[in-house]
C-alpha cells in the first residue's frame, strides 16, 4: 500500500492522488497523509542519494555495472518551483520562485559516420508556420520580440504531405534521472555520480549537452572535461537566438525569414566563424544598447545573441559531432524537465524546501528505467509510528 501511496504521490499533487488510489486502487487516504507518506519515503531516498555522493567523494562507491557502453551523454537544465517560507503557519508566507536542478544520464546506440549523416537541417527548423511554436516552446525568447516583429512568412510552393513511414527506432538504450533544490557546486557530485554509477566515465564516446547556462559548464569543467566528455551546445537553444536575432535586424517579414535561414544553415554545418561575424556586424548596426534599455529592445537582443555563440564558439561544431555519433539536442532533458514541471511547478503549488526535495527525488527514482525503484524500495526502512504521540491514550 505504502508504494502505491507514494508512486501516485510522487506522480500527481497529493489531492488528486488521494482521488486516484480510491478510485483505482480502492485504497481511502487522505491528500495529507499521501503527502506525509511521499515525502517521508523521498526523505530516505534523499539519504541514500546524498550516501553514494559523500562515497563519490572518498573514492569509494562500488559501480553498478561492470561493461561501459559504447556511447554515453549526460545532460542538465533547470526548472522552476514556488517556495514558501519555512517556520511559519499554515499559509504561502513570503513565496519565491526557485530553481530546482535536473540531470540525465543516457545510453545510446549510435553508429559513427565518416560523412555527415545529416547534411540538411531538419524541416520543421525551416517552417516558417511551425518554427515559431517550436522557439517559444524551447526557450520563449521569441516572446521577447512584438509579436509583429515575428516573420510570418508564407512559402508559395504547396506543403508537402508527410509520409507516414513506421516508428523511427530510438537510440536511447538506458535513461536514468537525478534532480535536486541544492547548488551547483553540490548538483555537479550528484551529476558525476550517477555517470559514475552507470559507467558513462568509461564509454568508448562521450557527450555533455546542455545549453548555455554558464553554471552548466562550469559543472562540465569541474567534473567532465577531464574525462573526455565532448561539450555540446543545444541547437534547439541556439536556434532560439537565431530566430530572435533575426527578426530583431529589421526588415520585412521575408527578409527576416530569408537572414534566420542563412544563419541557421551556417550554424547547422558548423561555419561557426561567419555566423559570429554576421551576428556581431547586425549587433553593431543596431548600435549598443543603453543600460536602462528593456531587454525585448533589438539591440539588446542582438547583443546577447552575439555574445552567446561567442562563449559557446568551441561547442558549436554540430557536423563532427553527428559524424561521431553524439547527440547535438538536449531534447532528452527537456522532456524530463516537463514532467517534473508538471509535477511541482505551478502558481498555487507552495513547497517547503525539505517537502519539494523529496518528492523529486520520488519523481526522479520513477522516470529512471533502471530498476532503480526496485533496489531503493529493497533497502531496509526505519521503523515509524503508526499513529501520533498519545492518540491511543485513555480519555481523562
């Protein structure tokens, strides 16, 4: 009972899991009590967690595995989570927007290439009908501009129409999920444990994607970089500062569309050199942009456009990537992200720090297909009361 309780829990908001175990399972729970049960378990999930990270640390943890796989990927980004303040009555006191850290580790099954396998960039990054939902989804940078400012372009040749062919098979082998409301220095022990733990360290080719948050890499720096995990940079997060640089230079909505084509081509065949110089020659064109300046201003966004692919020139390089097999999309991450976001994001969701730490840490155990609810579920539990301190006490 008390893993139903705490799966339902950790999958939806304590209210509607009480609904569901009684409707599904037949088990009446109050939303409270679902709440003191997930949270209490992800607690010790928490300890076990934060256990193999301090054996991480003295050079101790066992692996898991004993083969390395040919090909590894770690990725990380971060969400969002409303959390209120601790030691206070029942209420939202002094509620603040947090961000909690997610992390994936990937085992893919990917082939090397001596050309590139993808020449052409995928055709919904060339749609000028879809292209704008994909930018807003990915980053919502596109948000930053007027929405007249967005090319709407119409192509006079006819759509084509999609071919249904069968399932694309998946090169994702083994995904496994760490997450956590601490710090970045503390998150990268986390991150390079569980690659630990999974052997990614030892695979035969290695990638770290993510965007480009500078604390990501300084996690890459400090834990992976000396063990030969290639950075990569996020198209997807790329292309989003394409198309917003591109229709912040001006011009008609073609004109637009025509400049965020060239520049996504350039950035999707590796031409890293011509692209920077484009977007820092559009940058000076528009002028520097004044300190009190909004950031939906052009200049401000053209600016920062150009200061993105420069600090990211080195992990731009998309064509060898692809050739050596390694993934040049955080998709994976940002799938995961959702279905945490989908579990504690939210206006009238409010956390406390030690609550909102454990039910992610339940969320992560299940989104991870490594059988690593089994073996947390096998560990031996402290023993808990049944029921409060003098409830069965004899009435005076």
């Amino acid at each position: 009972m008390v893993r139903k309780v705490v799966r339902h829990g950790g999958k939806d908001a304590f209210k509607e899991a009480s609904e569901d175990l009684k409707e599904d399972v037949g088990i009446e729970i109050s939303a409270k009590q679902v709440q003191r049960i997930t949270e209490r378990v992800g607690k010790e999930w928490v300890e076990a967690r934060d256990e193999a990270v301090e054996l991480f640390k003295q050079g101790k943890l066992p692996r898991l595995y004993t083969q390395a796989p040919e090909v590894g990927a770690v990725m990380m980004d971060g969400g969002r989570v409303l959390l209120r303040a601790e030691d206070q009555p029942q209420g939202a006191h002094a509620p603040e927007w947090k961000e909690p850290k997610y992390g994936c580790c990937l085992t893919l099954n990917t082939k090397e290439s001596k050309t590139d396998p993808q020449p052409e960039p995928p055709a919904k990054f060339l749609d000028p009908a879809r292209l704008p939902k994909l930018v807003k989804e990915v980053k919502s940078r596109a948000a930053k501009l007027n929405d007249a400012a967005a090319p709407k372009v119409t192509t006079s040749a006819p759509r084509r129409k999609k071919k249904r062919l069968g399932r694309k098979e998946s090169a994702l082998v083994l995904r496994t999920v760490v997450a956590s409301m601490c710090g970045a220095e503390e998150f990268g022990y986390i991150l390079a444990t569980e690659a630990y733990l999974r052997n990614l360290d030892l695979a035969k080719r290695k990638a770290y994607v993510c965007d480009g948050l500078p604390c990501n890499w300084t996690i890459w720096d400090e834990h992976f970089r000396k063990l030969g995990f290639v950075p990569i940079l996020d198209f997807l997060h790329l292309l989003t500062y394409l198309y917003s640089a591109a229709c912040a230079a001006g011009g008609n909505a073609k004109q637009q569309w025509a400049r965020y084509e060239v520049w996504l081509r350039w950035a999707w065949a590796g031409e890293r050199e011509k692209l920077w110089a484009a977007l820092q020659a559009a940058a000076a064109k528009a002028g520097t942009p004044l300190q009190d300046v909004l950031e939906q201003d052009p200049r401000c966004i053209l600016a920062e456009a150009a200061r993105y692919v420069e600090n990211n020139l080195e992990r731009i390089n998309y064509p060898r990537y692809r050739k050596l097999g390694r993934p040049c999309s955080s998709a994976p991450i940002e799938s995961v992200v959702k279905q945490f976001n989908r579990r504690v994001k939210g206006t009238e969701k409010f956390w406390l720090k030690s609550g909102v730490e454990a039910v992610l840490q339940v969320r992560a155990a299940y989104l991870s297909n490594d059988g690593r609810v089994e073996r947390l579920w096998s560990r031996p539990r402290p023993h808990y009361r049944s029921v409060g301190l003098n409830r069965l006490a004899l009435a005076a």
